[in-house]
C-alpha cells in the first residue's frame, strides 16, 4: 500500500465547526500552523475516511479546505484538492489525485 505526506489547509468560518474540525486534526496530524496541518504517512483510503469526517462538519458555502500533496521535491500544487470544488474527490477516491 503507498503512503504519501500531504497539507491540510482550511479557513473555517463558524467557531463551533472550526473547533470541531481541529480537535479531529490534533489527534490525526501534526499543526503546522494555525490552519495547516501535516498528514504523514498516509494511505489513499486514510486520507479518504479523514476527509469523509471532515465533509460531515464542513459547510461548502461557508467553509474552506485544502488538501496539497508532498512530493519528493516539495508540494504539488498544480492537483491541490479543492473541496468546494471536488473534481478529483468523487465517492471517495482519489486515484488521480495520489
């Protein structure tokens, strides 16, 4: 099973469901920074089963997350994972994401 590193930005607008969102990082990630956080050495289905707890919190009008892979010469941008707009993020999969 491959393993990657990603990033995990978000801007959170609602208090309550900032808080839950990062109580549910700080137990699964390393903080970067106040907003960012570090998913080391995670599988394709992890990250999915993450991010399914974190769509049950977010809001897509209101709410912001960002998910960035780390490759072996710094992050890839070009195929961030957007998820107010998840053309990559379809039932759970993201084979051409990772």
């Amino acid at each position: 099973m491959k393993r990657y590193d990603f990033l995990l930005s978000y801007d959170i607008s609602n208090h309550k469901r900032l808080r839950k969102i990062a109580k549910i990082l700080e137990k699964q990630a390393i903080r970067v920074q106040y907003s960012i956080f570090l998913l080391k050495d995670y599988s394709k289905e992890e990250l999915n089963l993450l991010l399914e707890r974190l769509l049950k919190i977010y809001n897509e009008n209101e709410d912001d997350i960002r998910v960035y892979k780390i490759k072996n010469h710094g992050l890839h941008f070009g195929s961030a994972l957007n998820l107010k707009e998840p053309l990559i993020y379809a039932g759970g999969v993201f084979d051409e994401y990772i």
